[in-house]
C-alpha cells in the first residue's frame, strides 16, 4: 500500500512540473495590443468601434499607430474613442481596418520591396520597403518605428502615424 502511494505521489508530482512546465500560449494580437502601453488609445479604439472579432482570429499583421502618433494626428482621434457617432464610427472602422492586411509579415520580410497587399477595409495598399523606413501606404501613411512584435494569431508593426487611404478620383463620363 505504501508503495502505491508513494508512486501515486510520484506521479502527481511529475503531472505537476509537466503543466508548470508547458508554456504558456501566447496572447492573440488583440490582447497584445491591450496589454502593451505604447498602443492604449488604438486598443481603446479598437473597443469603442467593436472591432475587438478583427484581431482575435485569421493570420494577420497589424500596422498599429503608437499612442504618441495618435496625439499627434491632426484633427486628434478623440471621436473615434467614443463610438457613439455612427458616422464617426463607420470612419473609425474603415481606418482601423485599413492599418490590417492578411498574413505575417515583419519589417524584415518586407525590407528590399514593394509589395502590395488587401487590407481587411478590402482596399490595396502599397507597403515600400525599399524605403527607410519602411512606408505602409501613400501620401497619408505611415512609417515603421519599430520591430514586429509577435502574437498568437499574427504581428504588429508599430507605425509613426494613422495610416489614411487614398482614393482616386476620376471625373465620370459626360451624359
């Protein structure tokens, strides 16, 4: 009887270390960004326009505006930390969703050329590593200023502004 309680301790023991061992997973880009300072108005963001579904799942990258870059934006993003305006809110949106674009991507990986990627806004945009830094997007985009950071389900790429869209216009034909 001894001995069965000594193995049964044994084991419980080595079951033990094993989950004490195991790592633990990492957090998903969502997460990431909320638990690191730099990025706590865009986590804010991200929650006053119920986006929170947008970097929880898929394999993305996240061109994420620092909090220093957001107090800087002209114009301030006080409006899009609230949510209440649906039509602040619909821009709010297509901003955020413009600064995501599907699969892992690194300051590295993208370093020496341009690529063109689908943001989840389900626009193009133009990422130049041929730059330093490295440009996301045109005349209203952003720079990197930092290296990836790794979460579960994809990076983030701290940028020195809030990435805007460009549209073309084009004169419709005469009637």
């Amino acid at each position: 009887m001894k001995k069965i309680g000594t193995f049964l301790s044994a084991l419980s023991l080595l079951a033990f270390s094993a989950v004490m061992a195991a790592p633990a997973s990492a957090a998903d880009v969502y997460e990431t960004l909320k638990g690191d300072p730099q990025f706590s108005l865009l986590a804010r963001m991200i929650e006053a326009n119920d986006l929170k579904f947008r970097y929880t799942s898929g394999s993305i990258t996240v061109f994420a505006p620092t909090d220093e870059a957001l107090r800087a934006q002209p114009g301030g993003v006080d409006d899009m930390l609230s949510g209440d305006n649906p039509s602040g809110k619909e821009n709010a949106r297509a901003l955020l969703l413009y600064s995501i674009v599907s699969g892992r991507h690194t300051p590295e990986t993208l370093s020496g050329k341009v690529t063109e990627a689908t943001t989840l806004q389900r626009g193009k945009v133009r990422i130049d590593g041929t730059r330093d830094p490295i440009r996301y997007g045109g005349e209203f985009g952003a720079n990197v200023a930092g290296a990836a950071i790794s979460a579960s389900n994809g990076n983030i790429i701290p940028v020195d502004a809030l990435p805007i869209p460009v549209f073309e216009e084009t004169t419709p034909p005469p009637l």
